[in-house]
C-alpha cells in the first residue's frame, strides 16, 4: 500500500492475519484493518527513519503485537532487537513463516532486510523486504555507513535466489531509469526492461516489487564488476578506479548529484 509521497507499506497477509512492514503513516494499515477484518499480528522495521516506522506508537496502541527492528538504532517500541543472522517464526493459524534476517548497514548503521520462502511446490516463491538498501535500478544514500559496507550489503542480496521477488520501500524508478541509461546506454537487457517500465510509469502503475534476477541485469549498482559499468564510472571519475568497491563509490557519488528523470 502506499503512504506519503512515494512509500510503499507491505503487508504479508495469511488467513486473515497481517505482518507489516515499514508502517511509516499508520493510517494505511489502520483502514485496511477495519475494511478486511484482519488481525494485525506484528511489525517488521528495516531502520529508524521517521516515514518507516512513524506508525508504530499507533499501531501498538490499538494492537498489542511483537516489534521487530534493528537493535543498533533507536526505535521507540521495538521489542525484539535484531542484528541480522537471527531465524523469526510467526505462528499463522494454519501456517508458519520463517524470515531470515540479513544485516544489510549502509543507507543507516543497523539497515535490516528480511527474506522468507513462501508456499509450497508449484507456489513456492522467494520474497524479500529490503526497506532503503536496494530499490529498483538503484540503492540507498549511505546517510550512516560507508560505501563499503553498502556495496558488501548489495553483494549480499545478490547471492540470493534469482527469482526472489524484492519489494523495497519507495517507488524510485522514475529517478532511476534515467541514471542506469548512462552509465549503461548500450545495455540490451536495460533497454528492454526500460521500455516495460515507461509503459508501467506512463499507466499509473507501480514499477514494484521487482525480481532479482531483473536487478542483476540492469541495476548498475549490482553491477560494480561489469567491465561497461567500471569504464563509465572511471569516465566519470576522471580517473582510474582500483576495485568494485571503488566503482561503487564512484557510482554512488555520480547519482547523489544526478538530475535527471523521466
């Protein structure tokens, strides 16, 4: 669901019990509650930034739930401290849902992203909850870490199955596409995922969730090691780059200042 500007708030819905993540503006959550009838079960927090979790001190006082977060970030009403690498079970009345949580500092010191298998067989499918880390073609400001860390976060996230769907928390696509065109104008996959999203875009609709697979192809900032991405940062830069930490940097930096959009 969408809050503010361009916040996405996700709920992972089961037999008419909700999980929500990043619930920034409570009201989103709070009207899909009454009109549904489900029960809010808990919170997941990916960092402190007010327009993720400015919702929870409402939420929780109209509902009693677990609160999940980074425990390296001062979230009021956070109940379970989390560092990344911990197993969270949530008890469904039928089902069970086991999200891993992944330590992804960057964009903030305690970034946390969580991942979970969902469904059976020919349903079975991965998603993730990635909050500011990765969005689609592009990543998140390094407001308290550093480009190292945020390209060894990325590295982490790449190592996941490809077909994991990514639901990140804005709708960026807009301001990204444009930037992934130049550093890579010539890329054939780029050109043609450009083209489905301008048609997504120019109806209205949400560019998001995104899948893994799409990222490692055309989101620059997965793509550090890619001999065309390394010569356009190095252009940019004006200079050699010595490793795909230092490509990342560059990148980074060249999109901080980068005006263009669609």
């Amino acid at each position: 669901m969408r809050a503010f500007t361009d916040n996405y708030i996700w709920l992972l819905r089961h037999g008419g019990h909700v999980v929500a993540v990043d619930p920034g503006d409570p009201e989103p959550v709070a009207t899909h509650l009454e009109s549904s009838g489900d029960r809010l079960d808990a919170i997941l927090l990916t960092h402190h930034h007010p327009d993720h979790v400015g919702g929870v001190a409402e939420l929780r006082r109209q509902h009693s739930v677990p609160v999940y977060g980074p425990a390296l970030e001062q979230i009021p009403g956070v109940t379970h401290g989390l560092t990344g690498g911990e197993r969270i079970l949530l008890a469904f009345p039928d089902a069970e849902l086991a999200l891993e949580v992944l330590d992804v500092a960057g964009h903030t010191r305690g970034h946390l992203a969580y991942f979970a298998n969902l469904g059976a067989g020919d349903y079975r499918r991965n998603i993730l909850f990635c909050g500011d880390t990765l969005f689609s073609l592009g990543c998140g400001r390094l407001f308290e870490g550093s480009a190292e860390q945020m390209y060894h976060s990325l590295r982490k996230l790449a190592t996941l199955p490809r077909d994991t769907q990514i639901y990140c928390a804005h709708e960026y696509t807009h301001y990204n596409l444009p930037f992934a065109l130049t550093v890579e104008p010539a890329s054939p996959a780029l050109l043609r995922r450009a083209e489905k999203l301008k048609s997504l875009m120019n109806a209205g609709q949400a560019t998001v969730p995104m899948s893994l697979a799409d990222e490692l192809e055309t989101n620059p900032f997965l793509r550090c090691h890619v001999s065309a991405v390394m010569a356009s940062a190095a252009r940019h830069s004006q200079g050699p780059l010595a490793s795909a930490i230092d490509v990342f940097a560059a990148l980074r930096e060249w999109r901080n200042n980068f005006k263009a959009s669609l």
